[in-house]
C-alpha cells in the first residue's frame, strides 16, 4: 500500500441531532485532515461537514456516488487514494455501505490494495437490533421490500417465517412508505409475532418499542416519513 493513500468510511447523523452526543471526536479529526470526499448527495455531505464545524470546505473536492455510477465512474473516484490523497466516503445517513452504493466502492479499493478504513458512528441497523429485545446472535438484514403490495405481503410472510426459527429479520422502508409497510405487517403477521419498530434513531423523538403483533393492532403508531427501522422476532 506504499504511496496510496487511504479510504475513509464516514458515518454521519442519523437525523437532525447534536453531533457531539452520537459521533466520537476522532470523526472530527479524521475530517478536518481530509481534502477529497465521495458522497451520494454532496449538497447534503456540505451540510454536515459545516455541522462538525470543518471550516475550509469551499476548498474540498466533492465527487457523486449513486446507484448510476457506472463501473468505470467507480475507479475514477479512487484517483486521489493513488496519488497518494486520502479520500473520504460519506453515508447519506448513517453508516457507509449499509443499503447504499458506497459497498461497491470499497470493493474496488480492496482489488486494488488500497487500506479501507471504517470509523466508528451511528448505525440505525444496529441501534434497532440491541434495543429490540430480540435475538442478537442470529439476524438477517433484508434491506427494502417490494413496493408491489403482493409481493410486499408474500416478502413479510417469508420473513416472519424465518424469524419464528429463531433469526431475527431486519428491513427498512422509504420513510414516506413506512405507514404502508407497517399496516401490512400487522394485517398480514400472525398475532404472536414480535415486531419492533425503531423510530428516529438518536434524535429527541426516537421510539423503539417490540410488542406482539396482536398489541400493535390495537393502536397504531404514526411514523409516515420518520426514518424507521422494522424487526421481526420469534413468537414469545
């Protein structure tokens, strides 16, 4: 790895919160260092670089990552790492490589023996998972269902099948679509089945509550465009 610099995976907030409260200080450090940056939407990346307080970011090298980066885009974006810059890949929320294209970019950089450095933040997966009471040791990340409504339905069937074998199902939705998915957990999930629903993770108003399915049906929570993580669990 002589001469190359290194890959950075940033995490950033979960939402509108104190940085201080959810991100170490070393994240701060790492960012003020770093002259080059890949970023699914770099409106946004601005945004919470100015939030921790990094002050030269007119003189910073933004490039986009998206699912419509070609395979050839992806190995341009690694030309400051082997000029011997190091180079910082930010989350649109959250942390690098969980449900975004920042995987793809990693993977390139590990073909091309460049040193991938994951720092440490808020995950809203893992946050979700240690406070839903349910099964840690065994868990699958399903990332978002179908927005067809069968094959929405036959997707939670498969999943709330596998979690009752005692693998704890974790899936998201776009927050806008979230109310949908929610109606059609409880519609469609025997009433014994746990269900969490984790809300608006690190932020004043989150909630994480794991109850039967047979208690959600009696009350709905609104979470219509709040970021919400799902987890299905085995039948108490």
């Amino acid at each position: 790895m002589s001469g190359k610099g290194k890959l950075y995976l940033i995490p950033t907030l979960l939402g509108p919160s104190n940085w201080e409260k959810v991100m170490p200080k070393h994240i701060h450090k790492v960012l003020v260092n770093l002259k080059y940056f890949v970023a699914e939407d770099i409106r946004t990346s601005r945004r919470y670089l100015s939030k921790l307080s990094v002050t030269n970011i007119r003189d910073l090298n933004f490039s986009s990552l998206n699912k419509r980066t070609s395979k050839e885009e992806l190995d341009h974006l690694l030309d400051p790492v082997k000029r011997g810059n190091d180079l910082g890949l930010l989350s649109e929320a959250g942390c690098p490589c969980l449900a975004d294209p920042g995987a793809d970019l990693v993977g390139i950089a590990h073909q091309q023996n460049i040193q991938v450095v994951p720092l440490v933040g808020p995950s809203s997966i893992l946050l979700a998972l240690i406070g839903s009471g349910m099964n840690g040791q065994a868990f699958k990340f399903n990332g978002y269902l179908p927005k067809d409504r069968k094959l929405r339905i036959d997707a939670v069937l498969k999943l709330e099948k596998e979690a009752n074998k005692g693998v704890t199902q974790i899936f998201i939705e776009a927050p806008y679509r979230n109310q949908h998915l929610l109606e059609a957990i409880v519609e469609n999930s025997n009433t014994n089945t746990r269900l969490c629903i984790a809300t608006d993770l690190t932020l004043d108003s989150e909630m994480i509550l794991t109850r039967p399915v047979g208690q959600w049906k009696k009350k709905l929570p609104s979470i219509n465009k709040k970021p919400t993580v799902f987890l299905l669990g085995k039948e108490n």
